[in-house]
C-alpha cells in the first residue's frame, strides 16, 4: 500500500498557527492603542490649560460652597432656638392629660425676643427653649400672634446677652438662588442644617392645622429639606441674612418641597412687637379664597384674580361686627384693589391690608353682581393679634 503523505497536515498546522498569530497581534494591537490612547488623553490633558481650569474651577465651586455652610451655620446657629410647647387638658374621659410640640424659633433682639410660626405655639400654654449650646430657659412668654399669617412672637423673661439674627432683605432674592435651612427636626435632632435653592416666588398654599386650615400666600418655594420641628426656623441666604420663615412641607408624594414666610412680611409684625409689645395692624374681617385663573375658569368668575369672600356652612365669609360688615362687604363679592394696589398670588388680600394701621381707612375695588364698584372700609385691629 502506498505511504500517505503528510504534507497536507502541515499546511493545516501552519495555518492554524498563522490564524492564532493574528489573533494574538491584534490583541495585542488593542491594548497598545488602548494604553497608548489613554496615555496621550492623560499626556494632553496634563498640558490643556483649559482642561486644567475646568477642574480647578469646578474644585472651588464645591469648596466655596462647603466653606460658605460652614460658615453659615457658625454665624445663624447661635440665634436659632428649639421650641417646646406644652398644654394640660382632659381627654374623652375627664382624665388629666399633657400634650407636647416642638418647633424652631429665630432670635431677633439680645434680650431674648424670639420669632416662630404662629401653629407653632398655638396649641401651648407654656413654652421652654433651648439655645445651640444646650442651654435650656423655662421662662418664656408668649407676647404676640398674627391675626392674618402664620407669625408669632415669645419672650425669654428677663432675658439678656442673646445673638440676634441678621435679617435680609427678601425682595431681592431671585429663584435660584442658594439657601441654607436651620431647625429643630422632628423635634428631636437640633439645629439641623440642610441646603438647597429657591425654587420658586409667590407660592400660594393652604397650610393644614388639626382641624383649621390657613391661606397663606407669597412664600418662598425651596428644596432645601424642611421636616416638622422645622417650622419658625430661618432660611438663610449665603451672606448669612435671614430671608425667609420656614412654616410648611408639601404633603404625601411631594419630594423636597418646602414653603418659607418671606422675612420682609414680618418685618413690620416685629417693630410693632419691639416698640408696642402686640401686633398693630389693619383688620378687614373677611374669609377669602385668592382668585386664580383656573378657579375663575371652574367657576365661571368673570374676573381672573382678587380675593373671593366665601364663608362655610358653619359661618359667613364676613365676620359679624367687623369693619368688613360695616362697610357692606357680603359673601360673593370679589375684592380686587386695596387702595390702588391690585390682588395677586404675589400680594395677597391680608398682606396689602397689613401694611395699614387700625383706624385707617382704605378704598376697596371690589366686584359684584357683574360690575365694579368702590366701597370705603375704617380698618379695626383684630382682638387675636395680642394675647
């Protein structure tokens, strides 16, 4: 028989190697250009000068900003309080009880004169602090509420030597702009210090208390974390000023969503308390919902914005004997102008009134039975702004 040959074996065997060793030079190719690329990123990197400024500035952006919370929180956290509020009633069984609350406050003057959210201390009959450095004061007053927004004021009994806060001015703030928050949350872990921005101008919400409710308007909107024990804390701009009132958090499905009092709205509540020692400010007394374009819509108002005074069916939207039933305001009516200042979200029906004394008398536009109509109203001062 004759012998096979081997030479096709070895071409085969030649091939095979021939195909591993392109297989392995591409390989190898690959990782060369690999390195290699990466090596010359970094080589050109290293030499870009733009690349390096990008870097460097986006380092000291985070540090400024670190720098500038620290900041921030050593200046306000002296003049910021955690509130205790207590109460003594009976329950469904005529049986003694103690409730409790807790809540946020701004120190405002050296002698212990401390700002709060009205629902803060609404449900107390005593009340106690404590300052950022443990110290705890059992002799506090209750001196003031705001009839028409959710302000309060307590006072340190013979108190002296406390830091106020600065106040800024609000109107300048813009949306955007960086915020810090600084509270008592949930009552229990004092002091806290979130940051964020300001979302939002000029939110109108309905703020939720117990049972009641309360229309508040013009707020700052933040996403600077804001959680109950929060409220009557400062919201803080980066100079350290205090710009805002934290008073309220959205509700369920709502995420970083938080609501400040604009500080300018209380400015005029704290020299009445600093130089009277009560809240003295015009009373119109009306219940009112503020007019939007989709309530006017839903509702067929041929008007788009005012304040719509509508009562409930436990009372009237004008309270009896008030300065608002004197002049002849009824349920229905839509109050457009205080004086020659137009109702917006941004300048609410209460706010306007509030920057009159009692005794003033103020011209109301108001609209009724399809027709504008002028209406002249003494304003009075409400029997709920002292205590």
């Amino acid at each position: 028989m004759p012998e096979k040959s081997s030479q096709p074996s070895s071409i085969n065997k030649q091939k095979n190697l021939m195909s591993f060793g392109v297989v392995i030079s591409v390989v190898l190719l690959a990782l060369v250009a690999g390195f290699g690329g990466a090596w010359s990123y970094q080589w050109v990197s290293s030499r870009n000068p733009f690349s390096k400024l990008a870097n460097t500035q986006n380092k000291n952006i985070v540090i400024s900003e670190q720098n500038a919370t620290i900041s921030i929180a050593k200046k306000v956290g002296p003049s910021v309080v955690s509130i205790t509020t207590s109460a003594s009633g009976r329950d469904v069984f005529g049986r003694s009880s103690q409730s409790e609350g807790a809540g946020t406050g701004i120190i405002i003057s050296a002698d212990g004169l401390i700002l709060t959210n009205k629902h803060v201390v609404n449900a107390g009959t005593s009340f106690s602090i404590i300052t950022s450095d443990g110290k705890e004061y059992t002799q506090v007053k209750l001196v003031a509420k705001d009839p028409s927004n959710d302000i309060a004021f307590l006072k340190v009994e013979g108190g002296s030597g406390f830091t106020p806060a600065e106040l800024g001015d609000s109107s300048t703030v813009e949306v955007g702009s960086f915020v810090v928050a600084i509270g008592n949350a949930l009552g229990q872990f004092q002091n806290t210090v979130t940051t964020g921005v300001i979302s939002g101008k000029g939110r109108p919400i309905l703020a939720s208390e117990g049972s009641g409710a309360e229309q508040l308007q013009n707020l700052f909107q933040t996403d600077a974390a804001i959680n109950p024990g929060n409220s009557g804390g400062p919201l803080v701009n980066i100079d350290g000023q205090v710009i805002g009132i934290n008073t309220a958090v959205a509700g369920q499905g709502s995420q970083n969503l938080g609501f400040a009092i604009p500080i300018n709205e209380a400015k005029r509540d704290i020299a009445s308390v600093a130089q009277n020692g009560k809240i003295t400010r015009g009373f119109l007394g009306v219940s009112y919902v503020p007019v939007t374009a989709q309530l006017a819509k839903a509702n067929n108002l041929s008007v788009d914005y005012g304040a719509y005074i509508s009562g409930n069916n436990d009372s009237s939207g004008v309270l009896a004997g008030s300065p608002a039933a004197k002049a002849g305001l009824k349920s229905g009516d839509i109050i457009l102008q205080v004086n020659s200042s137009k109702i917006t979200s941004s300048t609410g029906l209460s706010s306007l009134v509030g920057q009159y004394q009692p005794g003033e008398t103020v011209t109301l536009t108001i609209y009724r039975d399809g027709k504008e109509q002028q209406l002249k109203v003494q304003l009075g001062d409400s029997p709920q702004a002292t205590q």
